[in-house]
C-alpha cells in the first residue's frame, strides 16, 4: 500500500520533517508505541486506512502520551498546526511516515486478512528473534498466572513455584543455583531473612523477587521488604510480583529508597511486560541494558510530572502571568520588530492601501515600547513558589495566600487538599502517579505515596482515618508532613495546591 497518499502534502511530509521523523523512528519505545497501534486498529477494523482505524490511531497515539514523551513528535505537531492543519492530521502523518521508514517492522502486525496486502514487505521482512518471542509468551503465561492467584485462599506456597517455574522458562537454572528459593541472609549473629528469589549468575546474585499472593495486592511494607533484601544483597534491581510486576532500582549516589522505575499490569496483552522480561532472560543478560531500560522509564515519569506539573501552572493565574511576561520579553527583542510591522501593516489595510502603507513604513524602525511601569503590573508578577524544594530561598510564608498563614502544613493538606482532590483538580492520571512513593517525594516532599486506596493494605498510622472520595474510588490521605528547617513539606504543598486548584480555593 501506498502511505505516502495518506501524509499530508505526500512525499513532502518526509523532507520537511526528515530530521526529526528520522531520530523518532530511531527510537525503539516510539516504534513500539506505533507498532502496538498498528496491531490495535487492524485487528478492530481490518486495516488502518479507513476512517475507523484512523479514529483509533489518533486516539491510541494520544492516549500513550506520545505527545509529552517525545519532543520530535511534539514539534511536529506543534508545526503542523500552525500551518492550519488539525493535530490530529499531524498525528497520523506521523504515523504513515513511521511505516513508511519502518516497513519492515511493521510486516509482523498484519493480521491474517492482510497477508496478501503484505507480501511485498515481506520479502524484507526479518523474523524476530527467538528472545522477543519467547518473552511474549512467558508473559502471558505469567499473566495467567497471576490472574489464577488472584482468587482469596490461593496458597502463596504454589504461587511461590509457579514463579520459580517461570524464571526457568526464562533460562534460568536451579539445578546450576541461578534461581535460589528462600536463601538465608544472616542479619547480625543471631537473626536472618530469607527472600522469595534470588536469581545468580556464576554464584553472584544479580537480582532479588519478593513474591506476595496476588489476591493480597502490594503494600508499602511488601516494597520496605524487598528494599531490605536489596540492600543487604547489595543489588541495584529488585522485583515485587502481586498483580502488578514492579521494577525497583537502588541508584549507588542515591541514599534514598530504591525508585519504582515500572509497575505493569499482569495482562497478558500489556505491551512493557515482554519487554521487561527480554530484558531479564538468561541468554544475553546484560544488566548495563537493564539499567539504561530503567534510566529511561524513570525519564519518562520526570517529563511526564514535569509536564503535568508546568500545564496546571500554565492554566492558573500563575500561567497568566508567565505568558504575559513572556511575550513581553519577546516583543522587546530585536526578532519581534517584522512580527510587529507585519501586524501593523494587516491593520492599516482597513484603511490605507498597500503601497500608502509601504511608503509610510519604509525606514521606520518600529518596536514596542509600551513597557510595565511597576513590578505591580500582572506582566511582571512571579510565582509565589517558583520551584518545588525544602529550603527553597524563593520561599517566604509572608507570601502565602492569608487562608493558609497560621494554619500547620497537616492542617492545610486535610483541609484544602482533601477538598481539592475531592472537586477534581487532578487528572486520573496524576491521581495514579500519587499512589506511588517517588512521585509524592517529588512532587509534596513526603516519605509515603500521598493515596492510598481505602481497600488495600496500608500504615494506618500514616494515614487520615476519614477517607476521601475521587471519581467515586475511596482513598486515604497521608498525614505525614513536617515542617522544619531541616524537613519541610509546606512549600511543597502549598505550591501544588495554587497551581492546581484556584478554583476550589477561591470557594
């Protein structure tokens, strides 16, 4: 099939963005992005060609993200819709050009009704190799595996085999002593701890797997656990496997708490879980390609915080105030003086004809001038909290908003956070984000996940008893904030809640 039909402008597509359509399709988690879906909208609609699968492509792009998780495809779609056209053109462009320049991976996703469409591609068409198939199909058999465990009364003791079971699949071997079930880590002279799993190569652990029955879930003292083996291990990669499979990482300049680098549902069709397990495989473990995996996915969670984080700010009063100084700080450079005369030049028609106006502006250097007179002015207004972090020297508390002077940080977070995250004021996905320790830390400064949902095992002791109700889900909120020079969550706090929600402060 013929996609350079479906770009926009036709082969000029791929010269004008050659650059950056060439970097995204060097990028393997994009293709992989797109590949998936590929497979999504052919298996639905037979082809993706058609209006339907076109909607599901558009759809399917934006609901992975792409647009935050990569810059190329940011800037051009961003270029694109400049031009006039809708993103969603711009979307799928960039769709069509990645088959286009990825022909041949791409060959692998027809489904069966496609196979004479395909044959051409095919005779470039290489076969995956045997790791990446056989990652997919442990997956699922692991998926199936945890789902059979989810039911209550389950024994953690099959479950425990079933796992072992699995790590052998993956090439692993008891029998050489590279998967250890329950070896005996001595603690002091007279205590020990015995993780779930130990995987070893060459009689050297390389990573450790706590094991929890998937009917029981996750829990902050499952993950302290693991965190425990790993350091007593000295390991950086750890494993926690439940109903979801999360990847912990122990960063050697970082003496805080392992970071939760993935937590992938226990589906069978969810694409990162083969991914994951390519990476763990017997033949060919590299743990320096482990590393660089999680260096990546933990990229991926900072932009993502980061750009949700700067769109709230740019949506509030704050944002208004940033844009303004923005654009005046343009229109007093020297690259705004054409941008201005042109501006100038479309109002005058109204009036003048073109060459009245041309005489009339040849010669004139014209720029804007019309400068704020007082830092008063609302285009020069700054945050009040301009960066997240204890000590921040920005930070003033004669600069909060009245309602919160006086009033403990734990007082605040009850009262107006509990309120704010009730009304809506973050999206699901941030809402996702707060369950998990690393992006509380970063984001409110505090030691636990600031959710918890209300059903799962939790420290009651570090949660709010009264629980609080977001998109019809029970939640518990953490209640462990401190306010010291040394320790301090209020400007954390504070800084989230006006850029987030102005809206239910001002009620």
């Amino acid at each position: 099939m013929d996609y350079k039909r479906e770009l926009l402008g036709g082969s000029s597509f791929l010269e004008r963005y050659q650059e950056p359509l060439n970097s995204l399709c060097r990028n393997q988690r994009f293709v992989d992005i797109a590949l998936s879906t590929f497979r999504e909208a052919t298996k639905k609609t037979g082809s993706d060609t058609s209006k339907a699968s076109k909607n599901i492509i558009s759809d399917a792009l934006f609901r992975e993200r792409a647009y935050l998780l990569f810059p190329e495809y940011a800037l051009i779609v961003d270029d694109v819709a400049q031009s006039g056209y809708s993103k969603k053109s711009a979307v799928l462009s960039i769709y069509y050009a990645t088959k286009i320049l990825n022909a041949s991976v791409f060959c692998e996703g027809y489904p069966t009704s496609q196979a004479t469409e395909s044959a051409a591609c095919q005779q470039d068409h290489h076969t995956p190799n045997s790791s990446s198939t056989n990652a997919r199909r442990i997956w699922e058999e692991i998926a199936f595996i945890i789902d059979k465990y989810r039911k209550d009364g389950a024994p953690e003791r099959e479950f425990q085999i079933e796992m072992e079971n699995a790590f052998e699949k993956l090439g692993w071997s008891r029998r050489l002593g590279e998967v250890v079930p329950q070896c005996t880590i001595p603690v002091g002279s007279a205590h020990s701890v015995r993780p779930d799993l130990v995987i070893a190569q060459e009689g050297t652990p390389i990573f450790v797997v706590e094991l929890k029955k998937p009917s029981a879930g996750t829990t902050l003292r499952n993950a302290d656990q693991l965190f425990s083996y790993m350091r007593l291990l000295k390991l950086n990669v750890g494993l926690l496997v439940s109903d979801t499979i999360q990847l912990y990482y122990d960063d050697p300049s970082n003496a805080d708490n392992p970071q939760l680098a993935e937590s992938i549902p226990a589906k069978s069709n969810c694409e990162e879980g083969p991914i994951l397990l390519d990476l763990l495989m017997r033949d060919g473990f590299d743990e320096p390609n482990l590393v660089a995996h999680i260096a990546e996915a933990l990229s991926r969670q900072t932009i993502l915080a980061q750009a949700q984080n700067l769109r709230s700010r740019l949506l509030s009063e704050q944002g208004a105030a940033l844009v303004n100084t923005a654009l005046t700080e343009f229109f007093h450079s020297e690259a705004a003086k054409d941008i201005i005369r042109g501006a100038l030049r479309t109002y005058l028609q109204k009036e003048y004809s073109q060459e009245v106006i041309s005489q009339a502006l040849d010669g004139l250097d014209i720029r804007w001038d019309n400068r704020p007179r007082s830092n008063d002015s609302p285009l020069v207004q700054t945050p009040v909290l301009n960066t997240h972090g204890n000590g921040d020297s920005t930070y003033s508390s004669g600069r909060e908003p009245s309602r919160f002077q006086g009033k403990k940080v734990g007082q605040i977070a009850n009262d107006y956070l509990r309120g704010a995250l009730e009304s809506g004021a973050a999206s699901p996905e941030e809402i996702r984000l707060m369950e998990t320790r690393d992006y509380s830390k970063r984001i409110f400064g505090i030691n636990y996940p600031l959710l918890v949902p209300a059903s799962s095992p939790h420290d009651q002791a570090r949660y709010y008893a009264t629980p609080l109700f977001i998109r019809g889900i029970a939640y518990k909120l953490c209640n462990d904030w401190y306010e010291s020079p040394a320790n301090n969550d209020r400007p954390y706090l504070i800084s989230w809640l006006q850029s987030h929600a102005q809206d239910a402060l001002s009620s």
